[in-house]
C-alpha cells in the first residue's frame, strides 16, 4: 500500500487571481513582508498496488488524464509505503 502526496500548481506563466487575492488580504492584516503567493491543490491519495514502479506510473496517468490540467498547471508527488489498515 502506498499513499502519495500530491501537489498541482499552476505554470509560472499562468496569471492566478485567487493567489493575488489572498496576497492581498494578507497585506490588510499587516502582512506587508509577503511578496506574492501562488495558490494549488493538494490530495493524499492511498493506492494499493504491487509495487513503487507501479504506483508512480498510476499517480502520473491520474495527474495527466484528470487531476491536473497540462494546459495551466504542473504537478509533483511524493510517495509513502503506508502499512494496509486493518
């Protein structure tokens, strides 16, 4: 069993409006020092499968066929061996 920490963001050149919002509001709460930020998604996704290759090749075909848009944005992961809950 595995469990991958995945994080998708959007491409360096994709304008985010929801990160410029929240940089700003962090600006009225006195954050001043925050120069920008960028906003994302995280999942935890557990796979059972036979082995690592095989998990970071499901991970990959997940993120490219829905979870992140190759378009606008990039994605990465981790992988854990995680124990099979009882």
């Amino acid at each position: 069993m595995f469990l991958a920490r995945v994080y998708i963001t959007l491409k360096p050149t994709v304008n985010d409006p929801q990160g410029l919002t929240i940089r700003g509001a962090l600006h009225a709460l006195g954050f001043t020092g925050v120069e920008s930020v960028r906003a994302g998604k995280y999942m935890e996704i557990r796979i059972d499968a036979p082995d690592r290759g095989a998990a970071e090749a499901q991970v990959t075909e997940m993120c490219r066929k829905l979870l992140a848009n190759p378009v606008i944005e990039d994605f990465r992961f981790e992988l854990e061996d995680v124990p099979v809950r009882a």
